[in-house]
C-alpha cells in the first residue's frame, strides 16, 4: 500500500464488484472506512450539493442510496443544515 492510498482501502475494494458496491458492512469500523471511501470518491470539498446530486452520486455504487446517505450524515462525512437543504463533504479522517 503507497504512502498516499488510505488505510484500510484493499478492504474497502473487497467490498465492490464491477465498480458496484456488493454490502453495506455491519461492523461499524469497516462501514466507517467505506464511507470515508464514498465520501472521499464522490464528492468534491468545498461543493454544495442538493439532496438529489447525493442520491445520484450514491445510486452510481448502490441502490439504497437513502441509507448510504444517512450513514454519511451521521459520521459527520456528509454535512446538512436542519433543514435539509444542501449538503457538502463534513471532514475525513484520513
């Protein structure tokens, strides 16, 4: 693994089949990698996004692009005010 990939990105890749993704991991610290992963891959810094960019974005590697989304809520990846009108890229670990 180069200095630049980041950690835990062969175990993310098992993850995916021909660029989809195959599980939503159970194990909170795995989850947590794959979405470090999507949110890292999929949105820019600094971008607003409307909730339907996101949910495009997330249905290009799952279909259950709702829970994908709420999970990047959650971990703080994906950042939304309470009204739910935008989202932008929260802060990555790595």
């Amino acid at each position: 693994m180069s200095e630049t990939e980041p950690r835990g990105s062969h175990q993310v890749a098992a993850l995916f089949s021909g660029g989809r993704l195959t599980v939503i991991p159970r194990k909170p610290a795995r989850r947590e990698q794959l979405l470090e992963h999507l949110a890292r891959t999929l949105f820019e810094r600094d971008r607003v996004y409307t909730e339907r960019e996101v949910n495009d974005a997330l249905l290009t590697v799952h279909e259950d692009c709702s829970a994908l989304r709420r999970y990047l809520v959650v971990a703080g990846l994906l950042e939304r005010p309470r009204d739910g009108s935008s989202y932008r890229r929260g802060r990555l670990n790595s």
